[in-house]
C-alpha cells in the first residue's frame, strides 16, 4: 500500500484537477466564478467530516478522535496518542 501512496496525487489530478481546471478556464469570463471555485473547495474539506462522525457513531474504536465535529473547516485534524509517563523512583 505504502508503494502506491506516489501514484495517487498524478491520477487525483488527472481524475479531479484537470477537468476542474479546464471547466474554470472555459468559464473565467463570468463573475462569481472565483466564489464557486472557493465554494467547491470549502466543501472538499468539510465534506469528510460528516462521514468520520458518522463512522465514529457506528464504530467508536475505528475513529481515533474523542469526539469528531459534524462539520469543521480545518484541513488537518491531528491526533496524537500521548504515551503514559511513569515515574520510577
């Protein structure tokens, strides 16, 4: 799985990008183009987040988060698993 991770951005691009960019390209004249292309781009990144909480909902242990938004605009959500410190005297 690890050797495909390089092949995924050039076919998303050729699949997603590409043809998103050739519609904008042929619609640059118009207004509010710029506002739907920012619009498409708000709902690429908030649209995971219904399907995590849903996920979360289901299968708690699936989803690593406490408590996944429904909706949230943040492109990177981290999480980190903070290892137990014990002391040792």
């Amino acid at each position: 799985m690890a050797l495909a991770v390089p092949l995924v951005w050039p076919i998303f691009y050729l699949i997603v990008f590409l043809p998103i960019g050739i519609v904008f390209s042929l619609l640059q004249g118009l207004p509010y183009v710029g506002l739907f292309a920012a619009f498409l781009a708000v709902l690429a990144v908030g649209i995971g987040d219904p399907i995590v909480c849903l996920l979360y909902k289901l299968r708690p242990k699936i989803v690593p988060v406490d408590s996944p938004p429904l909706f949230s605009l943040y492109l990177i959500v981290w999480v980190l698993a903070v290892p137990e410190i014990v002391l040792a005297n």
